[in-house]
C-alpha cells in the first residue's frame, strides 16, 4: 500500500485525487488512512460495545455502561458516551423536519423505499466506518462506502453511487448528522425523492440496516479480524458479492437479494 500511495500526486494539476487512486488500485480512503490514536484500553471497550450494540441497539448510554460493569469493566458514563460517539452510535439529532413516513407503510415493490445507517468496523489497531443503502423490498445493496472519518462525503459517494442504478421513492434514515446535512438532503429533494426519518430513539424503525449490520459482523467482521483499512475493504466487497448474489432468504422465499431487486 506504501508503494501505491508513493505514486500519488496530492498536488496534481489535472487528475484528481480520487481519479489517481482508481488508476493505482488504491482506496482513496486507506490513502488517507492514519493509526487511530486511541488507547488500547479504548480500542478494546469500543468492540466490546461494537458487539452489544450489534444484539441490542436500542440500549443507550446508562444501559451501556451497566453493561460493560457487569462485565468488569467499572467506567463511568461520560467515557461511554464518547467512544459511542466516536463510533458513530450516537446518532445527532436535529429539531425534527421530516417526519417518518414508513409506519404502517405496505412494502410492494423495489425501489419504494430505500435505507441508509453507518456502522463501526473494527481493525486489529484502529477501526474505520461503513456506510450502506439498501432497498426494502428486496433486501438488496446498492451502494456502500468505508471512510476513517465521519464526515459527509463518504454518504455523498455511495448515494450518487445508487442514483447511478435507480432512485427511490423514499429515502430513509436515522437523522445522523451525514444525512441530515444539507448536501445529502438537497441531492435527494432535487431527485423528487421523499426524505423520512427515524423517531428519535428507535433503532428499529430501520429495521432492514439494523439485520442487515447483524449479518455483516457476524458473518464477515468478527470472523476476519481485518488488518488494516484495505484488507477491511477487500472482505467487505467479497462479502456484499456474496450477500447481494448468493446470500438466501428465508423473507424472500429462498431467493438472494439481487434475483429479486432486478425481476420485480
């Protein structure tokens, strides 16, 4: 990877930095990769709490550090609030402008509605954050992205990466700050597509990102023990292969994702 990120000019004149990446066969954001600096300490309670989350989502910060207790792990609130955070597990709530459109919604057909969350991928030394929009009715994945940090641009990619297929009638998400952001929601206002947001507090009202989050650290991450940011990437797109072209479900009457997104 050092050998790649040697053959890249930041200051190029005419070829983006993006654009060099793509032709070296490096990700753009294992180029901008640097160790996380947490303590290990911090790195271990972070995939203690990656793993709970992961089976009850809906707890928060006091539920959260009770558990880690009963665990032996004696920290006090604060410190959890900031390594959820630092996981982007705290999502930012906004004064509430769209409300939510999905309850009590019939899910019929594909590209009705589409979802979207980020979720925290460990590394053995550090971690990095993965982004996915997937289709309800269809379960299947259309974009996805990693970044080191949760700024917006990394959401902005894999939505122009969906557009690239198809677009949406509704567009759901959990009101993080990415996706609230006026980039993010002005690209889906000038598509005419419906913005809906979760109820403050309610995990599940995103039910299809939440089983779809279980699957990949069960399945992928907590088997693999990724190295480093491109090894991370190379599991997660063989995984997403594999969940979008071979992956059954039982809700879908034994069929993968992408047999029923594209003859519907």
């Amino acid at each position: 990877m050092e050998e790649k990120r040697a053959l890249i000019d930041p200051e190029h004149p005419t070829i983006s930095l993006a654009r060099q990446c793509e032709l070296v066969g490096l990700a753009r954001s294992s180029y901008y990769y640097q160790p996380v600096p947490e303590s290990e300490e911090n790195l271990l309670l972070m995939r203690l709490l990656d793993e709970q989350y992961t089976r009850t989502p809906f707890y928060g910060i006091k539920k959260m550090t009770a558990w880690l207790g009963a665990q032996g792990y004696e920290v006090n609130h604060k410190r959890v609030a900031r390594l959820l955070r630092q996981m982007g597990l705290m999502a930012i709530y906004p004064s509430p402008r769209y409300p939510y459109l999905l309850r009590g919604l019939s899910i019929d057909r594909v590209d009705q509605v589409w979802s979207t969350d980020i979720t925290y991928i460990r590394l053995q030394r550090g971690f990095l954050y993965l982004v996915a929009i997937i289709d309800w009715f269809s379960r299947y994945v259309l974009a996805w992205r990693t970044s080191i940090t949760l700024e917006t641009a990394f959401c902005l990619e894999a939505l122009d990466q969906a557009f690239a297929e198809a677009q949406p009638e509704i567009f759901n998400n959990d009101q993080g700050s990415q996706f609230t952001s006026m980039d993010f929601t002005g690209r889906l206002q000038a598509a005419g597509v419906r913005i809906s947001w979760d109820g403050r507090g309610r995990a599940l009202d995103n039910i299809f990102v939440e089983r779809l989050w279980r699957s990949v650290k069960y399945e992928e991450v907590y088997l693999k023990d990724y190295q480093s940011v491109s090894d991370a990437e190379r599991g997660l797109k063989a995984y997403f292969q594999f969940y979008n072209q071979d992956r059954l479900h039982q809700a879908l009457d034994y069929q993968t994702p992408v047999q029923v997104y594209y003859r519907s």
